[in-house]
C-alpha cells in the first residue's frame, strides 16, 4: 500500500474537533491502492465528503461518480449540478445513468442495487468507494431491520469498512452526526440539492427519520449513543460469529469437480452431522462468502427441507443470479452464464473454469460437441455392453444439469468415440478406445487420469 504523506490534519481548526481527527486518522490507515471515489448524489453528506477529501492531501486520487436513476424529474439537473460542482474542485467526475426497475425489495432496493452495478462496472479491484453515510443513517438503518426480524449481521447495520462487489467500500464520515455534516457545509458556504423524495414518509427510512426516532431522542437524552455502543457491539459479535461459523464450514468443503459451478461444493453428509442449530448458519456463511445477497430465514428453512428429501429427488432453487442444486448428497452453486459448450477442433481448450484435454491423438476429421448434438441415443465403451444414454449418464454421476452440454469427442460422421471424465471418473471407462481419453480439469487443480 503506497504511503501517502499528510500534515498533522487537513481539516480546518474551526472543525478540527475530536470526531473529525478520528475520521482523518481512520482514512490514513484505511487507504486501498487504487483510485478514491466519491459516490456524489450532492446531497449534503456527499458534498461534505467530496469538499473534505477535495482539500486533502488524498486529492490526486480522488474521482466523483454520480448515479442518475432517473426517478426524479430534476435528475437532469442533479447530474448537471454535480458535475459542475466537481469541476469547481477540480475532481475528475463520472456521471452514471442507469434503468431502476422494481422488483421484490421495492423501489428503494431496486434504485440500490442498479447503482452498485454502475460502481462495480466503473471500479477496479484496487479501487476504493467512499460513501457520505453519517451515524444517523446508521441509526435509521438499524431501526428498519429490526422491524425486519433481521440476525446479529443484519442488526450491525452498515460497516465503516469492508469488501464489497470486488473494491473496498470506505464510510469515513460513520461516527459523525447529520448536524456536525450540516455545521461543516456551513462553515465552509457550501451548497446542496435537497432530494424531494427524502421527505417521502411512504419510504420506511424517512418515517424513521422524521417520526419513528426524534421522540426517543427527545425522551432518552443518552439513547443515541447507547444505541450506536449496540450497534458496534453487534457488529463485533457478528464478527466472532462468523470466525467460529468458518471453523465448522471448512471441512464440509471441498473442490467441486464440475464445470459451471463455483470451485467449492458443500457436503450435505457431513451437514447433517452438525448440530440442527447451526445448518442455516453454516448455509449462508458459504454463500455470505460467494458474494451472494442471503434469502430470509423462513426461505432458507424452507430450503434446508428440501435439501433433506429423498434421494431420488433433485431439489434446486434460485439465489440472485445463481442456481443451488443438489446432487449425490453435495450441495453445488451454479453462477450465470451457463456452460455452453462450442464445437471444438483442437485441444486443449477453455471451457467453464477449466480446460478440456485429449490424451493420445486427435483423429482426422474428429471434433468435440455437446452431448444434445449426438443423433446416437446409445453408446458402447470399450469392454462395456451398449446402453442408453440416459443408463450411462447415471453411471458416470454426470449431474443432469450438464449432460445436454457435456463434451463428446464425435468422429468424422458424428458417431461417439469418448465423453469426458472429470476428476472423480479415472477408473470408468466412457471411450470406445483406452488410446484416447478426453476429460475435462479445473485449472489449477491435479489433471484427471
């Protein structure tokens, strides 16, 4: 990480109180490698973020980034607003515009998600996105989950700092208040767009806002602090949660051998071991660490049934973009896009996360299709009796969400000569001939056979 040299404080001395040292000392210790970008709406919590860091010594690397949804009839002129405000600070700035489409967690949810998607998009790994939230936003925040029937993580509300859609997310400003925000822009004569939309008390966060919390403030003179200690304390057992969760989650994974799936897989055997308590734990702490957004405790139970049924069953079901599936007592995670395989007239070659691979020598005129390609509903290996496709494909333990497009070497009139073997497969013969074997292995993993 490049050491960034600073004077003792870049704020002025008429803010240089002790939450404004704090939040300078946390940004110094903080700093990713890449770009610093500001996600500016030119509300004033962005405003005062950018002006702040725009008059720091971080300034060479600071970029704005604004997102117009597209849901305001002003958001022409808020992109418009924003952009000349970040030339006046001479930050060079971004104006994303994106489609919000509303779907299952509302508009609010729906108008979230499309904007990360135009930060993942602009983003590098070693990036950084630093985001104006203040601790009455985190107040909020709690509140609305609470309602929500939320766990220990979701309780924690929102980190000052963490991992999040491949770049490091930064919230310098989380331990000040709104008011010390607004005193700021004061201060230093700055101006701001006032969203007509935040006061909307149909949008939970706002009915919060503006009725839910200021009679508790006003009747508990200490609850405000007490109430982000809780959150910090959360935050911290949800930490050790996870920790521990981690200790019992790495021996029930375990390298998938199979295209199109993520690179570990989940032994439901061993789950089952575990203590009824802990399988909805030890479920969403693997998918907590793909990245995926985790269902609700009544769909993941729901789920966790269907997980238990019989072994002739295929239970599967749809997380995000991505599709679980159950097979032969493992748990598998299928991300988008699908595998589809192109015919292929050389080898090796990519396909999925790995590579496929011939041993021995590519007969005259051959080539390797998908399996739907076949006009042959049979097929005969070496020392084996001729069966059914659908027979085979049982033997072999393909899962049936890949046999229409697993790999076939096909000669020159398209009969079979070998199907793939992935790594569990060596001593199954799926070739007309030992001479040739065709299999497919997971890049940096022990090649099959």
């Amino acid at each position: 990480m490049p050491t960034v040299k600073m004077p003792s404080s870049w704020c002025s001395s008429k803010l240089a109180d002790a939450d404004w040292a704090e939040a300078e000392q946390w940004m110094r210790a903080q700093l990713p490698e890449g770009r610093l970008w500001v996600a500016f709406s030119g509300g004033l919590d962005s405003t005062v973020l950018l002006h702040w860091l725009a008059h720091s010594p971080l300034r060479s690397r600071l970029h704005a980034i604004h997102v117009h949804h597209g849901l305001s009839a002003n958001a022409d002129d808020w992109l418009a607003i924003c952009q000349r405000q970040a030339a006046a600070w001479q930050v060079p700035f971004v104006g994303a515009r994106v489609v919000v489409q509303a779907g299952g967690d509302g508009l609010e949810g729906a108008a979230r998600q499309a904007r990360y998607a135009a930060f993942k998009q602009q983003l590098k790994a070693a990036d950084g996105l630093l985001l104006g939230h203040h601790c009455d936003d985190q107040l909020e925040t709690f509140a609305q989950r609470w309602l929500r029937g939320t766990g220990v993580r979701g309780l924690g509300a929102m980190h000052r700092s963490h991992q999040q859609h491949g770049f490091k997310l930064l919230r310098p400003l989380l331990r000040l208040s709104h008011q010390q925000l607004h005193d700021y822009a004061q201060q230093h004569q700055l101006t701001w767009i006032e969203d007509e939309s935040n006061i909307d008390t149909q949008y939970s966060r706002n009915w919060w806002r503006h009725h839910g919390l200021p009679p508790i403030w006003q009747r508990f003179a200490k609850a405000k602090p007490a109430a982000l200690r809780t959150i910090e304390r959360l935050q911290q057992d949800a930490d050790a949660l996870e920790q521990l969760l981690q200790q019992q989650l790495l021996p029930l994974l375990s390298v998938s051998p199979w295209p199109g799936t993520v690179n570990e897989r989940l032994d439901l055997t061993q789950l089952w071991q575990q203590p009824p308590a802990l399988h909805s734990y030890l479920l969403r702490q693997w998918w907590q660490q793909q990245g995926l957004a985790l269902p609700s405790q009544a769909r993941l139970e729901a789920w966790l049934a269907m997980l238990q049924a019989s072994a002739d069953k295929q239970p599967s079901g749809t997380l995000g973009d991505y599709t679980w599936a159950r097979y032969q007592n493992y748990l598998y995670l299928l991300p988008p896009p699908a595998t589809d395989l192109a015919p292929l007239t050389a080898l090796p070659n990519r396909w999925g996360e790995g590579e496929l691979c011939l041993q021995g020598d590519m007969p005259a005129g051959a080539c390797v299709v998908p399996a739907q390609a076949l006009q042959a509903n049979h097929f005969k290996p070496q020392g084996r009796p001729s069966k059914r496709l659908k027979l085979w494909w049982q033997s072999w333990g393909i899962p049936p969400w890949l046999r229409a497009q697993w790999p076939v070497l096909v000669d020159a009139q398209q009969q079979p000569l070998a199907f793939a073997r992935a790594s569990e497969q060596t001593c199954r013969s799926m070739e007309t001939d030992h001479s040739l074997r065709l299999y497919w292995r997971r890049l940096g993993c022990d090649k099959s056979g």
